[in-house]
C-alpha cells in the first residue's frame, strides 16, 4: 500500500492551502507510508501505535489485503464501553458482598 488519504489530509493539504481540488493528485495529499497492524494485533497495542506515530487511523492489513480500519474514536468508544461494563460487574459484585 503506497498511503491513504483521510478527510483530515483533504483539509490540511487542500482545503486550508486554498488548492483547486481537481488540480490536486492523492500522490501530494496522502499520507505515507501507511501504518498498519495484522487483525490479531490487540488494541491496547493499536492505541500505543496511534499515540506513538501522532495519527487518527491505523490500516488492518491480512498479508497483503486491507481488511478494515480502525480510528483513535472508534478505540475510545470501545475502551469506554469495557469501563462501563466493569463498573456494573464490580458494583453487583460489591453488592453481593454486602
């Protein structure tokens, strides 16, 4: 995979440099190279990846075929929904306890 193109690369490199859209090649606005991680990857390890490199979206790669794409809200909502979870399994064990 050469890059990506994102809609935040469309409003850095076209939108905010006033270019003409139809002038302007995905060579110039992609971002590359492209960071991936294989489907088993977990995404504690994805967040740091995210973190490390300073992006939004990391490409799910199985060997050579793109297989999804995950973004930093979509691991947020995921994380938040897993606390959540725990804080109901903690009080209706703390209940139990009581």
């Amino acid at each position: 995979m050469l890059g990506i193109v994102t809609e935040r690369d469309l409003v850095r490199r076209v939108l905010t440099e006033n270019r003409e859209p139809k002038t302007v090649k995905m060579s110039d606005v992609m971002s590359a190279p492209v960071v991936s991680v294989s489907p088993e990857e977990d995404v504690v390890n994805a967040a740091h990846i995210m973190r490390q490199r300073g992006i939004r979206k990391v490409v799910v790669m199985d060997k050579e075929d793109l297989v999804g794409i995950i973004t930093i809200n979509e691991l947020v909502r995921n994380m938040k929904h897993n606390i959540e979870e725990l804080g109901s399994i903690l009080y209706i064990v703390g209940r139990t306890w009581m």
